[in-house]
C-alpha cells in the first residue's frame, strides 16, 4: 500500500514538472527567456485593426450645381460660371469662367482658371463674334456688329448723320470766321475785308453770309478768295435797281438765301485753314454803301 502511494505522487510531481506549472517552476521559466511555447509555435500577427485603405476612391463633389463635379475637372467649384467647356468659342475643353454666357471665357481670370479672350465677361454685348464679317468685333470697338459699313476700320464721311468708324462722332468739325465790318462801299473802288480760319483740314461744306448796305446793287461784284487761292464770285451785278445784298451763299443745291454767280461749292475738298478774303468792287457812280458784315461757316474734316 506504501509502494502504491509513493509511485503515485512520483507521476504527479513528474507532471507539474513537465507543465511547469507550480512550485515556482513557471516564474524560473520566464526568467531564462523560455516562453513554455514549441520551437514552431511563434506569434508574429502585429495586425492592430488601423490599416487606412489607399485606394479609396477620391469623393466627387459638384456642390455649386453646374452640373460637373471635381472629378470631371471644375476648377472652381464654389462657381457655378466654371467649368471644363463653359467657353466654348474659346476653348470646348479648358475649364474657363462664361459669367455673361456668351461662349467666350473672362480675359482676367486667374489661378486655377485658364484665362480666355472676352473683354468684358460681365456684358454679353461685349465679345469676339463679328458677326457682320468687317474684320472687327463689339471687343474691338464695331458699334454695329449687323452693319458692315460701320466699325473702327471703316472710314469716315463726315456729316453724313452716320459714324461710319465707330469713334462717337460724324468725323467732321464746324469752323466758323469773321471778316472786317463796317467798311464803306465807294464808286469805283474795291473793298476788301480778310478773315482767317484754323483747324479745318478738309471743307466739306460752308456757308457765307453777308450784310451790305447799297441802294442799286447792280453795280456790285462780290468775290471770295479762300485760302487755295481759288476765288468764286457770289455776285455778278444783277439785281439792277434793287437795293441792299443781305443773305446766305450755299453750294448748289441747295443753295442759300442768295443765288450764287459761281457754285460755292468749289471750295469742298480744299483746305480751309488760312485767309479767307472777301473782295467787293462797286462799277458806277453815284451809289454807294456799306459792308456791315460777313462771316464764313465750315464743315470740315480735323
């Protein structure tokens, strides 16, 4: 009975010995850097459930409703205005700004957005379109993208009523001078009263008016010299009997108040700049009168 006991307990301790559990066998382990695993038995999982996905598809965001999305290349998001294709004259692919929706991109855009060719991105009157086929554009100035015969490279035809280029104006300037007055009329003599003129390059219509007192105007010739030399003769002695030579000279037609001798309308073409002179020679005895005034309006180029 002793002997069967004795041969128990020796498998038992045998047992705890082998586990090493028990007895301080378990910390005498650990503190020889024996783990109690089997050679094959060695934990390398370091797996901590943080792995971040990098290939997760970027979001996609079209937050100013323009209908493409970051993905599809708005390069300004927060502007509906903005996106790959809106100026189409321009560019059908270049993501440009078409605030007034006329097809051209903002000249002045920047950073991100490539820059186009409109001038004013705020007024949709304002672009590159020639519509009227004359080599300029609303951008380029063409006051009359319809009319072909009105823009910048257009020339002028000066008080026509029409701005033919497009500058504001009818191209022309009015010139107007006064001559000597209150000159006296004697028998058989010539008066002669100058008047200068400045800023007209080209007459292209004019007007005289005269003033002269005489009681038989038939004894009268009235002559303008302009500053060409080219003289016109406005009155020829006719009238006989009648007195007094008041009224307008026009190039014919229409003509003015006054029926010219010779066409005015010599002087158009000329230069008015310089010395007008008007020269008044009275042919007879015993009438005589008075050059009260005149005066010379131009129409010229500038």
């Amino acid at each position: 009975m002793t002997r069967l006991f004795q041969a128990s307990s020796f498998a038992v301790l045998a047992l705890v010995v082998s586990s090493g559990c028990g007895l301080g066998l378990a910390s005498d382990a650990k503190d020889t850097g024996d783990t109690g695993l089997l050679p094959d038995d060695t934990d390398t999982d370091t797996d901590t459930d943080t792995d971040t996905d990098t290939d997760a598809e970027p979001e996609c965001l079209d937050e100013d409703g323009d209908g493409v999305d970051t993905c599809s290349g708005d390069c300004d998001d927060g502007d509906p205005d903005v996106f790959p294709g809106a100026a189409e004259k321009d560019d059908d692919e270049a993501c440009m700004r078409d605030a007034d929706r006329d097809g051209w991109g903002d000249a002045d855009a920047s950073g991100d957005i490539t820059p186009g060719i409109d001038c004013d991105d705020t007024d949709a009157t304002l672009q590159q379109d020639d519509r009227d086929n004359d080599g300029s554009s609303t951008c380029d100035g063409d006051c009359d993208d319809a009319d072909r015969t009105r823009s910048p490279l257009a020339t002028e035809t000066p008080f026509d009523g029409i701005d033919s280029d497009c500058d504001g104006d009818d191209g022309g300037v009015v010139v107007t001078a006064s001559g000597t007055g209150d000159l006296a009329i004697r028998d058989l003599q010539t008066t002669m009263s100058p008047a200068s003129t400045n800023g007209c390059g080209t007459v292209v219509d004019l007007e005289i008016t005269v003033d002269i007192t005489h009681w038989w105007r038939g004894d009268l010739e009235v002559d303008i010299t302009g500053p060409s030399r080219a003289t016109v003769r406005l009155h020829d002695g006719t009238g006989s009997s009648e007195e007094d030579l008041v009224g307008t000279y026009r190039p014919n037609p229409p003509g003015g108040t006054l029926d010219a001798a010779e066409d005015v309308g010599t002087f158009i073409g000329q230069s008015g700049d310089g010395t007008w002179t008007m020269r008044i020679y009275d042919n007879a005895d015993l009438a005589t009168g008075t050059l009260n005034s005149w005066s010379l309006m131009l129409w010229c180029t500038g």
